[in-house]
C-alpha cells in the first residue's frame, strides 16, 4: 500500500530529451481507499493491470485530467472502451493503447509499402503467430472469459488485428473458429474480406493464433506485382522473378528510436504525445475498433475440430462418475 516514485530504466534519458517540463511519474500501486491522494501527484499513469480493471482506473485518471497509456485490451467491452473515450473527450487527457508492435521496424516499414503501393496492389494476405503456453501468471485473470475479455485472439492476436484494421481498415465480413468449448480459446482461425479503398477490388485475408502450437511469426501478403514476406526482415520477390529477394531497409522516422526496442518507442511517442498535446500512439478510437472487431468475431464463433477431445458427452459422463461414488483424482491439469 505505497507509492514509488522514480523512474523506469532508462526513462531519465528519454525525458530528457524531449525538453518539456519534467513529469511525476510513479510505480502506482492502485488501492481504492488511497488513490484521491495518488491522483494528486502524477501527470500521467501507464496501465498494466488485469485487463478487467483498465476502464475503471483509465477513466479515475482521464477524469482527473491524467493521461494515460492502457495495455491492450483497451477494455474488456464495447461499452467499458467507450466510457474511457468520452472521458478523454471531456478533459482532454490523452489516451493511448498499448499497441507496441505498430512501432517495429518492420511494420513501420511495411506500413509505408502498402500505403504507397511500393508493390502493387494487395490482393490477398495471410498471417501467424503462435507461442506454446505463455499463461503464466500470479492473479490467473487471463484463464478467465469475463476478466480477460477473451484467449488467444485477444492475448496474442489483437497486436496483429490492430496492424490490420491500421492497414487495411475494417473488414466487410469475418469467418471465425476456435477450440474455446464455452471456456477460453488456445487456438483460433480467422478469415477477413476487404475492399480496396483505390481499387475497390476485394482483399482476402486469413489469420491464425495458438497457444499450444509454437508457429514462427510470418505475414505474407500477395500483391498483383509479387509477394510481401515479412519475417525478421520485410523482403519482397517480384512475379516476374522469383529468385529475386528484395529487402527493403528501415530508416527510422525519429533519431532516438536507432537504438530502442518497440516497448521504447512505444513510451518515447507516449511523452512526446503529451508534450505535443497530440496522441502519437495508437489512440483510444484505435483500442475501441480492435474491441469491436474480435467481438465481432465471437459472435460469429464456430467451433474448431478437435480431434483430441473425446466423442461422448461430458455431461452425461460425470454424472456416471458421481453416480458410481468413485473417488477422481486429477494431477497436473492446468486446464481445469
């Protein structure tokens, strides 16, 4: 029950360079009976707490004239994302969500290919990513629905479904399965169609998430001059020769960020932004568009085979089990 104050590693020299007057910022430890006396000592409040709490604390703070940086999920719900955006509409307080990956060398750079057409028109794309567990955690909030807002397509793919909807907008229609069985999803498919703004011709694209397969990240996009492969590196093979590799470089927009990582940049921009008075992160409308969309996908929900998951009902199995007064005992199954 305290408040720290001090600074990140690091973060001294980050301050510093921007030349604005400098801020408190603080380890906040959020207690509900002392946060009216914390709330009078920060100018701005990093949020990275189970994603059930973020509108409550984003909004304390957007009311108080605090800006804020919400880890994504912005929220949970539509409705909770929405709250937060009219409370910075009516202070004025800036409100970014954590979506660090728009700062990566290589979306930075295939942001500018796709927005100039470097390679032609995108015709279709397909993208994954998956990392074998990774729920680790002291609270266990995200192994429940209600707290985390969702499994793996919030945990995992919202940094991709951000980059989407940044590059291409929002999809005209949504396919989407997943393994959840009323619980939370390891691992989901999603299909997407869009309109080509200029073209008007429709993009198709697939995405795929898991937290039980490990999947090296890759995003392949097909455009009407070649494929977009985008791995460690952004490269580039035309139609016409596909011996050819292109890798296209990175010049970053901004000197400091040389020798930052995504998680860097993503705070540098978030105290340029307040002393700009101008969001340069991905903003609140941001956070509540990527909320939209996954729930548009589970609502459009159909179930993933499993071929692991026995052919009878569960159901009607446990009631034979108590039934029969056998006593079950179950070791290691963190899935329960």
């Amino acid at each position: 029950m305290f408040l720290q104050e001090g600074l990140p590693v690091g973060m001294e020299e980050m301050v510093g360079r921007l030349f604005f007057k400098p801020m408190k910022i603080f380890k906040l430890f959020w207690i509900s009976s002392l946060r009216d006396y914390f709330l009078q000592k920060i100018d701005a409040c990093i949020i990275a707490s189970p994603n059930n709490t973020h509108a409550d604390v984003a909004v304390k703070c957007l009311d108080n004239g605090i800006h804020v940086l919400v880890e994504k999920p912005l929220a949970t719900s539509i409705r909770e994302a929405t709250t937060i955006l009219e409370s910075s509409k009516n202070t004025g307080a800036i409100v970014a969500t954590g979506f660090c990956q728009r700062f990566s060398d290589n979306f930075l750079v295939l942001k500018e290919i796709i927005k100039n057409k470097t390679f032609g028109d995108v015709e279709k794309f397909a993208f994954q990513t998956g990392i074998r567990g990774g729920w680790a955690s002291r609270s266990s909030y995200h192994l429940n629905h209600k707290l985390a807002g969702g499994g793996v397509t919030v945990t995992s793919g919202s940094h991709f479904l951000d980059q989407m909807l940044h590059l291409f907008g929002i999809p005209q229609e949504v396919n989407y399965k997943d393994d959840s069985n009323n619980g939370l999803e390891a691992n989901s498919f999603c299909k997407f169609i869009f309109t080509d703004s200029t073209s008007g011709k429709e993009v198709l694209g697939t995405a795929r998430f898991s937290k039980t397969i490990n999947l090296d990240t890759k995003f392949a996009i097909k455009t009407n001059k070649g494929l977009i492969s985008v791995t460690d590196k952004v490269r580039f093979s035309p139609s016409e020769n596909k011996n050819l590799i292109q890798i296209v470089e990175f010049t970053p927009p901004y000197d400091n960020f040389v020798n930052m990582n995504e998680f860097q940049r993503q705070l540098y921009m978030f105290l340029k932004s307040i002393s700009k008075s101008k969001n340069l992160c991905a903003n609140g409308e941001d956070g509540l568009n990527s909320i939209i969309l996954t729930d548009k996908l589970y609502s459009s929900r159909k179930s993933l085979a499993n071929h692991w998951l026995p052919k009878y009902n569960l159901n009607k199995e446990s009631t034979n089990i108590a039934k029969s007064k056998k006593v079950v005992s179950i070791f290691g199954s963190s899935g329960f």
